[in-house]
C-alpha cells in the first residue's frame, strides 16, 4: 500500500512538473517574437534605453525654447523693486558712475533719496541701473518717443536738402518747390541748414518759412533742432487726413474772424464819415 502512494505521488509530480514546463516555454515563445526587433539586415536592434528616449524629447521641451526666445524689449521707465540681478553698476541722478553694488543697497538708496531705479542696459555683466527722479524719467521718455517718431518707419521714403543759410532768394524757393512735389508723394523731407560764414541769419526762421510755404499739406515730424555747432535740421512730413481736416477748418476761422474785422471797420469808418 505504501509503495502504491509513492508511485501516485510521483505521476502527480511528474505531471505536474510537464505542465508548469510548457506554460513557461510557451510564455518566452509567445513573448520573445513581441520583444525581439529585426533591422531589414536581420540584426537584432536593442530596444531604446531611458535616457536615449529623454535626449530624443528633451529639444521639444517648451522649458528649454523659453530660455532661447527673444526677451522683449521693456519701456523706458521705473523698474520699481523688481531686480532679477543680485549685483549691479549704478549711476546716480547726475550721471555718475557709483560702482557695483548689491541690490538691497541700490534699493537702499533709492529709499533714502526718494528716487526710481530705471533699467539702463541689461546685456552688460553686470547690468547698468540709473537712480532719476521722476521728472527725468519723463523728459527722457519725450525725448526717445520724439527720436522714434522722427526716424522713417518701414516703408516711407526720405528724401534730403542741404543748404547754406546765405542761400538766395529764388534758390529757396526752388528748394521750396522740390519739398513740397516730395510732400505730395506722402515722402518725408529732412532739410538741413548750415550756417554761413560772417552770417546771422536765423536758420530757424527759414524753416518757418518753407513750413508756412508748405502748410496747406506738411508739418513737422521732427521740429528744428541744433545738430551740431553751426547746423540745425528738421523733417516734414504730409499731414494726416485728420490733420488735413483741423487746418482747413482752422484757416475758415480765421477767414470769417477776418471778413467780420473787414466789415465791421468799413461800418466804422462810413460812421465816422
């Protein structure tokens, strides 16, 4: 009886140990054709590790092409107490160089003097701040929005005179005819006057004039202004259509204002007769 159920127990074993054999041969024989990929050379190519698989999606990574944008160029103004930079070169109010210094001593300063840090230049190492006050921040805005309407935009046509200031009579107005054919264009004209020797004419009142030539359909884009020692220049401009408008209501005006003038003296003078 005892041998019989170690003869049993064995078959069981025995069974058992085929059955647990072809679950496992059948698994890697099912899973390896799924793992395994074969290059058309019939070359067993590896399956792509972690970190080749992050190299490959790392360039697309909208973090990376942030750093790589271009920064937008900020408004001339106070930056407040928002300074990304840990060290910085200040100039004072007056223009003067005060060295590097750390921002809470900047900021210190600022405090102290009751006065604005405005960003000067940033790709410097390291960058240049200016402590102004709140005037200055404001001419020197006038004066960049001033520069930045006075430089042609993209598209529009420049055209340049130059003459002295001895210019003669008929000569200016020649040049006075050729401003006002390149006005009519829509062009803008810079006209730059030099100074003539052993000569005191005021070179802006000979912009007024060629303006006042002019006026039915030019102004000033950049009003006259000393360049240089001896020399002054300016640009003019085509009126907008809104410009246009205002001038001729502005000359009926006067028109009216003048004829009632005329009137009410020709009235006063048969009174008096």
């Amino acid at each position: 009886m005892t041998a019989f159920c170690m003869m049993k127990c064995l078959c069981q074993a025995t069974r058992n140990e085929n059955r647990y054999a072809k679950r496992f041969f059948g698994t890697l024989l099912t899973q390896t054709p799924q793992k395994r990929v074969f290059s058309p050379s019939w070359m067993a190519v590896p399956v792509p590790s972690k970190s080749a698989v992050f190299g490959l999606t790392q360039q697309f990574c909208t973090a990376e092409k942030s750093h790589t944008e271009p920064k937008n160029k900020t408004a001339f103004g106070s930056v407040g107490r928002r300074i990304p930079y840990r060290i910085l070169h200040v100039i004072n109010q007056d223009g003067e160089s005060l060295g590097n210094m750390h921002r809470a001593e900047a900021l210190k300063l600022m405090d102290q003097h009751d006065l604005k840090l405005v960003l000067l230049r940033e790709n410097v190492e390291p960058p240049v701040y200016r402590l102004m006050t709140g005037q200055q921040i404001h001419e020197e805005q006038l004066k960049r929005a001033e520069k930045k309407k006075a430089s042609p935009r993209s598209g529009v046509v420049q055209k340049e005179l130059s003459f002295s200031s001895a210019i003669a009579k008929n000569d200016l107005e020649t040049k006075t005819k050729q401003i006002a054919q390149w006005i009519e264009k829509k062009y803008h004209v810079k006209v730059t006057i030099r100074q003539a020797k052993d000569s005191n004419t005021d070179m802006f009142l000979i912009f007024d004039q060629i303006l006042e030539a002019v006026s039915e359909k030019a102004t000033y884009l950049s009003k006259p202004k000393v360049i240089r020692e001896g020399a002054s220049t300016c640009i003019f401009r085509h009126m907008s259509d809104k410009e246009l408008k205002a001038y001729q209501k502005m000359e009926k005006q006067k028109n009216s204002t003048a004829e009632t003038q005329e009137n009410e003296d020709l009235k006063s003078n048969e009174s008096h007769q």
